[in-house]
C-alpha cells in the first residue's frame, strides 16, 4: 500500500478507500457471490468518476436533468477511454450478458479492395521473442546510467509514446466502421422464473419440461432506451452520460437499479 | 469473402458473457446460508431453488449455467459475429468443508471449453478451429490455484490452459501464450482484432505481483507484449478491442500498473474501440483519464 501511493505520488485518492471493502467484498478473496456495499462502490464511482468529469467540464444540471452552464466542452472525449464492466451469469443480482453491436458498413467494398492484403502473424512473433528478450535482459551499468538520467520514458518501454498527431481518433471517438452504436442488455428474472416453473410443475409437466418453459433471458433494457437514452456510444456520449449522472437523482436511480440488474439490492 | 477463400456472414452484432461460476455441488432445496451445498433452509430466501436465487450468496447451478448457454444457443448463436468470454467458470473458494483443488479447477475449465467450442464450432467442418462464431477467453482470478495467484510462463497451470483453450488461439500465438497467456483473434482477418489480455498480472490480489515498473514482474512484461501488438495492429490498419477479467481500476491494479495500462488504452485511441470486463458482477462503466495517468507516472519517476 505505501508503496503503491509512493508511486502515484499526491494523486492517490483517499476518497477511494471505500472501494477497497467493495472490490474485496466483490468475490476477489474467498467471500462468495453475496452482494456487499455494492451502492457504496457505486456511490463511490459517481463522486469520483462522474462528478469529478462534470466538475471539470463545468457543467451544471437543473432540476430536469438539463444541462446548465457550460464552461467548457467535452469535445470528443479523447483524453478518455471507458472500462465497461459486465453484469455476471453468477446470480450475485440477476443473470445477465450483453448483444453489442457495431457498424459494419463499408466493410465488404473495403473487403473488395485490390489494395487489401491480410497478412501472416508467424514472422511477427519470432521477431517479438527476440525483442522481448533483448527488452529484458537485465540492466548493464551504461542503461541504468541512462535510465537515471534521461527521460524515462525514453527508456521505460512500458510507457507508450504518445499517439503521433496525424493519426485519425479511431472507433471510439468518431463514427466510422466498428463504431460500437447499440447495446442489448438480457438478463434472467429468476423470481419470475421460479414462479413460472412452479405453476408448470403444477400444471403436470415434469422437471425437464418445465424447466425449458419456465427459462429465459428477456431484454432489461438497451443502450438507447430512456430516461437516459444514448443515440450512440461513443466516448463522448459516455462523458455525456457522466455528467447527466452525476446531479440527476432520478437518472442515478435508474442508473444503479440497472447497475444492479433490476433487483431491489441496497447496501 | 475473406482473404483466404472462405466467407463468413457478419451481423455487426457480438456477445459479451462473464462470471458464470457453475457450481456441481449445488444442490436444489439445501440451505443459502450453506453456499447451496447442503444444510435445511430455515426462511423463503435461503432455499437454493433450480435456476437460483438472486442476491442469496450461492454460485451458479449447473441448471443455471445449462439452460443460460441453451438459450444463448437457441436464439443468439446465428446472430453474432464473435463472443468475448471474460472468466470465472468454476464456484468460490468459500465452502470450508469443500475446499476447491486444482484439478477441479481445471476440470471444470476444461468442461466449459469444451461447451463453448461445440456451441459455436463450424459442425460441418472437420478443423477443430474453424468456428462460425470466434470464441475469445480470458482467465478469471477463481480460475487459478491458489486462488488469484498466478505466475508468468511456462509453467505446468499455462501449459493446462493452453491444452483447454487450444482451438481457441491461434497456432503461431502458442509460444507467446506459454510465456503470458495472453492472446488476440483477427475476428475480421485483417480488420478487427479482440485482444484477450491476462490481467491477473496487473492485478493487486495476486500476490507475486508489485508494480508494473521491474522487468521482472509479470505486469512489465504484459504492458511490453501489449506495446508491441498495439502497435503492429497500428501498422496494419487494424482496430481492436481489449478485454479481460479484473477491469483496469486503479483499486484492482496494483502501482504503476494502473497508470501505465490507462496510458496504452488511450495512446492507442486511434486503434482501441474499447475495454470490455467481469469481475465485480455490477453493469457499469468507468472513464478513466489519460492526462491523470501522464501525471502519476511521470510524477512517479
């Protein structure tokens, strides 16, 4: 721990601290899959992901949800990227996966292309054996010189260079093939089905039957449903998304009861 | 038509399973409160029904886990370009009477391969790896032992999930894999790529891991591996997406790790479309900030 805030120096958050329970909690050690201060965890997430973006945007939301004052823009979003994380089959809330869904248009004119060439990976992963070896090897007097006195990122190859500025924002920041644009969220309402399969068993059916009857996956919601429907999800639109989450009540209520794949779970 | 003589239909449409934890000693009508492994239930919501109870505490049925990829079978499996599966496919280590043992671990693993590969495997086909649908895997921290430990390759654990997930990787990758256990599968040859990336190196549970800034941590060589693909993806014109279990939170990663992987998340902005993980069984999403990362790294050095 200390030297972990040792190394991100005065930007290690103590307002984080609460994740630790709910990470912990969240079935990393040998807990199961009960759910434990999983609204803190997202409380958390809001104050420091969310309100921090609205913040820094300056934006203010009236009582509708609307946005207010805006200092700055949020452009494309691209100092951003996003981690989305899943619901689980696991029923630590209700089953549930996704159905994403990307542009694809274009993609068999480019396909067609004489131009196009899908290559081989075999000489790649020799030649990377070889330079991660090399990359490896441990340090002689004359690097750890070099790496004690110029910048680091020069020499630490763990540190990416920063992206050349004649490259085009790719998928995620601008609408192009592969662009993500919808998503479908199912999920398994297991009181209803244990509803269901009960009253087939009554009903004469035997166990396989009425299991088959009884089971299914319905749509909770998808990506560009209301209240806080998302016309595409892109960067951008996430970020948008932050903001309307971060002072909307009504919005964040909805936002956890989905979070929490529509079980009535609170802390 | 693909490059190589074959065609393949493409939906614009994929799926993202995670977390499925099926559990064989579940055991319908035994007690909650005893992981649904035995035991008399002593209120309505202790009792371990067929499908599951949500919030009660107990892993996946194998009922649950059966009819779940049935359905997926049933009504997604012609609709979808690829699937991503992010882990975690045997029960919690949380039942002292049933500690879990390695072969188990790696049974069950072995079991839930095998299921994926014939749901989405071409049938008409006698190449074990020609599939309809791409499978792309990654390791979850309950699919180690010990649990969350896990040490960079070969060793005998990659060796087992190479011999589970062979059809799934592909050939010229094995040797790469042994070391890492890391992956990607050209989805669209030539066009998309999903990047299956081992996070247990990143993560801060797994005790052989402290920072990402020694060669010989595992997370070093993770971040070294992943800046030399994004960056032949680059050249190749390709995009990807990145996925794994633990999701790259800066509470799950441990030092710098954190840091650095936010900093090749978004340096390949270019490339990247964007991070799909398991783990916390929440659905949400994060925004993590690449000038917040330059600073902490930079700082750090």
């Amino acid at each position: 721990k200390a030297s972990g805030k040792a190394l991100v120096g005065d930007t290690a958050d103590d307002s984080l601290g609460v994740l630790d329970s709910a990470v912990e909690a969240s079935g990393l050690r040998i807990m199961g899959a009960k759910p434990v201060n999983k609204e803190a965890y997202m409380n958390t997430v809001r104050e420091m992901y969310y309100k921090k973006i609205a913040s820094r945007l300056g934006v203010r939301m009236n009582k509708k949800g609307k946005k207010g004052r805006t200092d700055r823009k949020s452009g494309n979003g691209d100092r951003y990227s996003i981690v989305n994380v899943a619901g689980s089959v696991i029923p630590t809330f209700n089953p549930a996966f996704r159905v994403w869904e990307y542009n694809i248009s274009g993609l068999d004119v480019e396909y067609q292309s004489k131009d196009f060439q899908s290559q081989g990976w075999g000489a790649f992963f020799e030649e990377l054996e070889i330079k991660m070896e090399r990359d490896l090897q441990e340090d002689n007097i004359f690097s750890g010189w070099r790496r004690t006195f110029s910048d680091s990122r020069r020499t630490d190859k763990t540190i990416p260079r920063k992206m050349p500025s004649d490259l085009a924002l790719g998928p995620a920041y601008t609408p192009q093939l592969f662009s993500p644009t919808r998503f479908i969220q199912y999920y398994a309402d297991l009181a209803s089905i244990e509803k269901k399969y009960k009253k087939a068993l009554k009903n004469g059916l035997g166990e396989e039957e009425a299991a088959v009857e009884a089971f299914s996956y319905g749509i909770e919601y998808c990506s560009d449903d209301q209240p806080y429907a998302m016309k595409s999800l892109l960067t951008k639109d996430y970020i948008d998304l932050a903001v309307k989450l971060a002072d909307n009540d009504k919005l964040w209520e909805k936002f956890t009861e989905r979070a929490f794949i529509s079980t009535d779970y609170t802390d | 038509h693909l490059p190589n003589g074959k065609s393949k239909t493409l939906h614009g449409r994929f799926l993202h399973i995670t977390d499925i934890h099926p559990d064989p000693l579940y055991e319908v009508g035994s007690s909650a409160s005893e992981m649904c492994h035995r035991g008399k239930p002593d209120r309505k919501n202790d009792f371990a029904t067929k499908f599951g109870v949500a919030m009660n505490g107990c892993d996946s049925s194998m009922e649950l886990m059966e009819h779940t990829l049935k359905w997926i079978y049933d009504n997604l499996r012609d609709e979808i370009d690829f699937v991503v599966w992010t882990g975690d496919n045997i029960r919690h280590d949380n039942d002292r009477k049933n500690p879990r043992t390695e072969s188990q671990i790696f049974d069950l693993n072995a079991q839930m391969a095998q299921k994926f590969e014939k749901m989405f495997r071409n049938p008409n086909s006698i190449d074990p790896r020609n599939f309809d649908v791409d499978v792309v895997p990654s390791l979850g921290n309950n699919d180690v032992f010990p649990h969350n430990l896990f040490s960079l390759g070969p060793t005998l654990q990659t060796r087992e999930i190479y011999n589970m997930w062979g059809n799934f990787i592909p050939q010229e990758q094995q040797r790469a894999f042994a070391r890492g256990t890391s992956f990607f599968v050209e989805v669209i040859p030539g066009k998309l790529a999903i990047l299956s990336i081992q996070t247990l190196y990143l993560y801060k549970a797994n005790p052989l891991v402290d920072t990402c800034d020694s060669k010989k941590e595992p997370g070093y060589q993770l971040l070294l591996w992943l800046g030399y693909v994004l960056e032949e993806l680059r050249s190749r014109n390709m995009k990807v997406w990145l996925t794994g279990h633990v999701p790259p939170l800066e509470k799950n990663y441990d030092g710098n790790c954190f840091h650095k992987f936010t900093l090749w998340t978004n340096e390949y902005r270019d490339i990247i479309i964007g991070g799909l993980y398991g783990h916390m069984n929440m659905d949400h999403f994060v925004p993590v900030d690449r000038k917040r990362s330059w600073k902490a790294v930079t700082g750090s050095k």
